[in-house]
C-alpha cells in the first residue's frame, strides 16, 4: 500500500471515528501539531502534506495549523455545511450484498452523518468497487429537492443528505 494511502486511513479512523488518540473540536477540527505527536513516526509534516494534497477524493483539509476531515464522521462534528441545490441526477455506488436492502429501505446513513452522493457515474463505480463488483443507483436528487429534502455539499464536492428514500431510486447496474 502506498503512502499517501497509508496516511488517509490512519488519518480517516482518528478523525473520522472515535479515537483514543485525538479528540476533534466542535467542527472536527484537531491541531496538526497533536496530531503529529500521536501519529506513527513515520508520519510528519511534509508526509502528511503530501498525502492530503495527493488523495484523489481530497477527504481532509488543512487550514493553518488545523486539519479535519470533510465528511464521512461517526463522531459528532458541525461542518458548517449550508443548504444548497442539487443537480437533477446524483449517483450513488455500492456492492451487490447491498442492493436488496437499498431496495427495500432506501440509502440511510447508518452511523455516519448523511448518505454520501457522487455527482459523477465514475466517481459511485469507485466507490462500489471498493467492496467488488459495483452497484450504481441513479438518485433523483432534484426531485427529492422539491419535494423538500435538504442537500448540502462537502468542500470536496460529495453531494450530502440525510436519507434517500426507495423511491427516489433506480439501479443502473
């Protein structure tokens, strides 16, 4: 496994997810200087540098001397993320042991935030080939918009909502 790899799931299960080790403030933010001090020697600051500049889903972000991720959190965070219209069409990737739950119960969040959308077809694909052979459903997130669902979006442009319901979806693949 690469660096950078290595580096965006250490930092992900620590700023992400409870952790021993850092305690994120109210907008999950933690000081790049704490975090050094507990991450693995191997991690330092032109490391950790290269590895959130060098992730293709930019998931962290860095502003001064603070770092935290843009989502994905299971631990109680305030991204001061606002309100924002979606597109028509937003995607959603998974894997097949998935599909008949999706069906059934829609895209919840589960013990995350929000259920994450993609606004690209490629991007969901990614996605679902994490866990094998990727499920595509296409969201109907314009709809959802009218019909009064709020959508935010992250920094690093994942299209946010609470719950998507059976409804608004349809499988592509």
């Amino acid at each position: 496994m690469d660096q950078i790899k290595q580096v965006s799931k250490w930092l992900s299960r620590h700023l992400r997810h409870p952790s021993n080790l850092l305690h994120p403030d109210s907008g999950g933010w933690v000081s790049i200087r704490d975090l050094l001090y507990v991450a693995p020697e191997w991690i330092n600051r032109g490391v950790l540098q290269l590895a959130v500049d060098g992730n293709d889903k930019q998931r962290f972000t860095i502003q001064e001397d603070r770092i935290r991720a843009n989502q994905g959190h299971t631990i109680p965070v305030d991204l001061g993320l606002v309100a924002v219209v979606p597109p028509e069409v937003l995607y959603h990737g998974t894997y097949h042991e998935a599909v008949r739950s999706i069906e059934c119960q829609g895209l919840r969040k589960m013990k995350r935030h929000h259920v994450h959308l993609a606004s690209e077809v490629g991007t969901a694909v990614t996605v679902g080939l994490r866990s094998g052979t990727p499920v595509v459903f296409r969201v109907f997130a314009g709809m959802m918009h009218r019909n009064g669902i709020i959508f935010y979006q992250s920094v690093n442009g994942v299209w946010l909502v609470d719950f998507v319901h059976p409804s608004y979806l349809k499988r592509m693949t």
